[in-house]
C-alpha cells in the first residue's frame, strides 16, 4: 500500500512538472510570437473587435420590431353602433354606420392597418371607406375628418 502511494505521488510530481514546463515553453513561444507579429496581432485584435460590433449592429438594426397588432386606444369605443340621435345627424351628413364606425376609429389614433384588423376587413376597404367620410365631410386630411365630426357631434 505505501509504495502505491509512493508511486501515485512520484507520478504526480512528474506530470505536474513536465505539465508546468510544457506551460512555460508554451508561455515562451507566444511571448517571442507575440514580440515577433506584435503589428499583425493588433490588426487582428482590431479587425475583430469592428466585426463583432459590426455583427451586433446589424442583428439589432435588422431584428424585426415588434409591434402590437391592436394597441389600446387612448380613447375607449363607447358603442359600437350610433345613438338613434346620432344616427340622424349621419343619415343627414350621409355617412353609413360603417363609414361612422371607421371614423371612431380613426378617433382613437388607429392606422389603417389597424383599423382593418379591428373592424375585419381589408386596409383597401378602410382607405375606400376614409376617402367616402374626406368627402362628405369635405376634408382632406385625418386630422380635419375628426375635428370636424366633433364638432358636428359625430363623434363623442
């Protein structure tokens, strides 16, 4: 049993040495590499370091967005379809109750692709529905239709 010990210590003893002097030649030869390409090296390093920003660059610049497909409205849809005394001021406007429900939405800051996800219909059909509302409110921009819906107490 002693000399088991002995042999695994003198085994030991020799491997961490010839493993410690292996660490040193090596240690030795990447220092004179080092002192010997030192210009290539710093090339290296910096041609690395432009890569990897680089790369995180343009994973983050490129990484689709995520966006939500119907965000809350600030202002909340009170009814889905128009009090009987509004219906009258949109028949005597000539605005369909979907027309008026585009307009609502319109409101609430919705684009029009939200707007088509939100009433089930194509962005085509919204924008159809949009220039109907331009006209018969003899607006031309977003901005004025609900501005002027307002004030005829189209919308709440």
């Amino acid at each position: 049993m002693k000399m088991k010990q002995i042999l695994l210590r003198t085994f030991l003893a020799y491997g961490l040495s010839l493993g410690s002097l292996l660490a040193l030649m090596t240690w030795a030869k990447y220092r004179l590499l080092v002192a010997d390409h030192a210009t290539e090296l710093y090339v290296l390093l910096v041609a690395v370091l432009f890569i990897s920003v680089g790369i995180w660059a343009g994973l983050r610049w490129s990484a689709p967005r995520i966006v939500p497909i119907c965000p809350t409205p600030e202002v909340p849809i009170q009814q889905t379809q128009p009090h009987p005394s509004r219906q009258k001021l949109l028949e005597r406007h000539g605005i369909s109750p979907r027309e008026w429900e585009v307009l609502v939405c319109l409101a609430q800051g919705l684009s029009n692709e939200e707007i088509a996800q939100k009433l089930f219909v194509s962005a085509n059909t919204v924008k159809t529905h949009l220039g109907n509302v331009y006209s018969k409110l003899n607006v031309s921009r977003r901005t004025q239709a609900i501005e002027k819906a307002r004030t005829l107490g189209l919308l709440y």
